[in-house]
C-alpha cells in the first residue's frame, strides 16, 4: 500500500501452464515500443518495459518460459505443427489469412524462417507438392508484407485475379509504372537481364506456379485489411503512382519513377534528371553495426511539419546538388522525402514511409548540410513518435 496508489497488477507466471498458452503474446503487449525479440528482452531482463514497470523471472521460470516460446509458433516447428492441425483446432478453412488471424501473427514470421504458406501445407502432406519456379519464394514474399497502397494493391489484384498480363502498352502510364513496381519486387535486374522480353513476360511466368500466385493473392488481400492511413496523392508534375504515407521498398520507389537500370542503387539519395526530382531515403536510427561514421547522418522531424534533414558528408552548399537544393523552389525541383526507423528490424529489412514532397527552409554548415525541409503533408501522429525519437531520446 501506497498514498495515492490506488491498485498494483501482480502478474504471477505460474510454472506449469498449458503448452498451448502463448506466453509471447502476454509479453509482447507490455513491449510493444521495442523491435528486440521477446526471447532477447526475456535474456536481458526486460530492459524494454515501460518505466515505473518491473519484470522478474527465476531461473526456472525463466527457462520454462523460452522453451515454451521456442515450440511456439514463432518457431519453425511450432509453424509447421500449427498448420497440420489447425481445421481440427480453429474448425475453420485451412488459408493463410485464416491461419494468420487465428493465431494473431505476423505473416512475416513465416517467411523469416525461409517458409511459405504453401510450402509449410506441402511439408505436413495437406497440399499435393508440385515444381516451383523460385528457390527462395519467401524471400519475394517478404517484399509484400508491408504494402499498404490501396491503389496498387488493387490494380495487382486485378491481374492476378485475371490470370494474365496485358501488354504493356494496353496500360495507361500509371499502371505501367506500377507493372514495374511490381516486376521490381520479384527480380533484382533488368527483364532482358534475367531472360525475359519485358516485365509482362516476367510477370505472366509466375502462372505457372499456382501456389505462388494463391498465397501472393492471399497475402495482398491480408496487407488490404490491416490498411488504416488512406494515402494520399504526392501532386507532383509528372505521373506516378506512389501515395503518400503509404510504406515502399527501395527498389519499388525507383521502379515507380520509371528507373530503367538493375534494382541495386543503395545510396541516401538519387537524382532523376529528366523530372526534376531528387529522392531522399532516410534511416533514422543509424547503428555502427550498419553505418560508418560517414554516413551515420543526423535526421529527425521538429515537428509535424518540419524536417531536420544531414546531406551526404561529400556535399557541399556551393556544389550542383547543394545548389539545387537550395534554390529548389526557383528552380521547380521536387524533393520526394521516404522515411524508415532503423535500416533492419527482428524480421528483416525495413521498407520506408514516403513522406511526400519537401520545400528548402534553411541550412547550415557544409559537407554535410544541416537542412531543414518544410513538408507539403503533416507527419501523421503515428508516424510522428517515430520520426522524432532521436531528438526525444
């Protein structure tokens, strides 16, 4: 008891709990703000929980716990036996947005452990086995997870739905760019590059793996659902399917404004001459383990409208890049602004937040410039408490 404390919550852990309760869940609530594993946070003493909230487990509670985590479902095991009795357990149809949101989890955990939907059924006998056309499908997979584009989710719908790809020309310019968005998510190079005519032949191949093409469908349909920021249109000079704060990877920006190359650009920042537009892709969280001294760039929102931007360490303020940023507004240069917390998170790599299109403020220094941006759309507050974290902390 306490003056002016009203309750204290006691979560006891009793030791022999039912093999099927999920301690993972209970924990992840009390740490939903931290990208570690619960089975690392569980190691090091919960150094996540909020303040004020306090964690201990004996030793052999402790290890009671990890192993029923480990045999849970975010093992490759636990997966596998989750498939093979789920119609039993749920009395529902066996599909993966069934299997998903019955066990409340996220889709990435089945292809971080270098399995599919389909490929988890062949293993356990449910589904008859059949040649695939990839070697590492949850890798490609993987790239879908966080798209969240109502528009292009619909248009590659559509087409799947369909069967079959039109000819590129059949599609307007839009939706070209979103065939490559599309083709950019599968393969690394350019069509001719990997043997094909264009990105509609690409495309068209993937039929042939049936299953491929159900759990893609499954998987833009689960991605549909969890929607909830409607994106907005970047109102740029020139057409281009990306929406504001909908989550793009890298490769699946640049195909968007029509880069014609091999996917494999990494740099901060791209310029595309031809419309005038340079792409800013920034990492807030900058870890040594990633980022050398050089490129550890110091970025973070002031507040909802305004951006604190770091250039490349090489540009200076009277270089052509610097200049062009500076006079931007004069010279009708658009500066598209992409966000991402940290470069990797406990699944993989992450995609980034397009912020939409920034207007030059001010600067200082050089090599690198400190330039703050002014920002066509307000950061949302969902994005917010993670754009200015560094600034926060």
């Amino acid at each position: 008891l306490s003056e002016g404390k009203e309750c204290l919550t006691v979560l006891d852990f009793i030791g022999q709990a039912n093999k099927r309760y999920n301690f993972e869940d209970k924990f992840a609530a009390l740490l939903s703000n931290t990208t570690r594993s619960i089975q690392r946070e569980i190691k090091d003493g919960f150094v996540s929980v909020p303040k004020g909230c306090y964690i201990q487990l004996e030793k052999k509670a402790q290890k009671y716990i990890l192993e029923n985590i480990r045999a849970s479902l975010n093992s490759k095991s636990g997966l596998l036996a989750k498939v093979k009795t789920f119609e039993t357990e749920s009395g529902l149809k066996l599909s993966l947005i069934n299997y998903i949101h019955y066990y409340h989890i996220d889709v990435r955990t089945i292809y971080n452990k270098k399995l599919t939907f389909y490929s988890m059924c062949e293993q356990e006998g449910l589904w008859q086995s059949t040649d695939h056309i990839f070697d590492d499908p949850f890798r490609i997979l993987f790239h879908f997870c966080c798209v969240d584009s109502i528009k292009w989710i619909n248009f590659v719908l559509s087409e799947l739905r369909n069967g079959e790809f039109n000819k590129l020309n059949s599609y307007n310019e839009e939706q070209q760019l979103m065939v490559k968005m599309l083709y950019s998510s599968i393969w690394d190079k350019t069509p001719k590059t990997e043997g094909f005519i264009d990105e509609i032949e690409a495309l068209n191949f993937l039929f042939k793996d049936k299953y491929f093409i159900e759990e893609l469908i499954e998987l833009l349909c689960l991605c549909k659902k969890d929607v909830n920021i409607v994106g907005r249109d970047p109102e740029l000079d020139y057409i281009c399917p990306l929406e504001v704060y909908c989550t793009y990877t890298r490769d699946q920006v640049l195909a968007a404004l029509g880069f014609n190359e091999d996917y494999t650009v990494s740099e901060g920042v791209k310029y595309f001459k031809d419309k005038n537009t340079d792409v800013l892709f920034t990492t807030l969280n900058k870890t040594d383990k990633f980022y050398s001294p050089t490129t550890a760039y110091n970025d973070y929102s002031i507040n909802e409208e305004l951006f604190h931007w770091q250039s490349q360490s090489t540009t200076s303020d009277t270089s052509l890049t610097g200049l062009r940023y500076i006079n931007q507004d004069n010279n009708s240069n658009n500066i598209l602004l992409f966000v991402r917390e940290q470069k990797s998170d406990k699944f993989g790599p992450q995609p980034f937040i397009f912020l939409g299109k920034v207007h030059y403020v001010q600067h200082e220094g050089s090599r690198p410039m400190n330039i703050v941006w002014q920002l066509d759309n307000n950061i949302p507050a969902k994005f917010l408490s993670k754009t200015n974290k560094l600034i926060l902390g």
